[in-house]
C-alpha cells in the first residue's frame, strides 16, 4: 500500500509573508522547498491525480503564536513540487489548510495528505 502522507520540513523563515528577506534567499528557500516535496511525493509513489485533495497539517518547533492565514503561502513551492512528481498541473487540486495548529513538533514538520475527490 502506497503512503497517503508525507513529512516535510518546517518552513523557512524566508517562506511566510511578514519575512522581510531578500529575493535570493526567498528563491532559495523555495528551490529548496519545492524539491523536498517532489523527492517526497516521488518516494511515497502517489498516483497521477489533476484533481488531488491535500490536506496540511501545521506541527510548529515551539509555542510562539503565528497567524494560520499565512500558511497557504508557505506551502505553494511544495505543492508545485508535488505537482511536479505526479506530472500533473496543480490547477485541480483541492488544498485543505488548518484553522489552528497541530502540537509542538521538534524542529517543526507539515504533514501533507493526499486523498481523492471529496
């Protein structure tokens, strides 16, 4: 059976809106990001789906408060990158953000669930 969920590392703080870092560093942390996911999704073996449901789980590295609104932006270099390794546009998938987020998490994680249409 083919895992329905990956790991992937905490974002960067180049990656959420109120970072005031530089294009490169952004750039570079959405390189990185991006091929992260791709490697993960390649190595979890998920099936060609246009019309995936990803559903993110936030498990932050400590207690600080953070705004759940800005976590769609974090996450669109991994979601290319998922799409990348499915060969497919992202267009059509369907992707499910938290209200609030997971528990405190070592070093922090996203966890991304793939399902079918709802």
């Amino acid at each position: 059976m083919k895992p329905t969920t990956i790991r992937l590392s905490w974002p960067r703080p180049a990656l959420w809106d109120n970072e005031k870092a530089s294009h490169m560093v952004k750039a570079a942390a959405k390189r990185t990001q991006r091929k992260e996911a791709w490697a993960l999704a390649l190595e979890a073996k998920w099936p060609r789906d246009p019309a995936a449901v990803l559903t993110f789980r936030f498990c932050p590295p400590d207690r600080r408060r953070r705004d759940t609104h800005n976590l769609p932006a974090t996450m669109k270099a991994a979601i290319d990158g998922i799409a990348d390794a499915m060969k497919v546009d992202d267009v059509g998938f369907r992707c499910v953000f938290p209200t609030e987020f997971g528990p405190v998490e070592k070093g922090g994680a996203v966890y991304i669930e793939i399902g079918g249409q709802p």
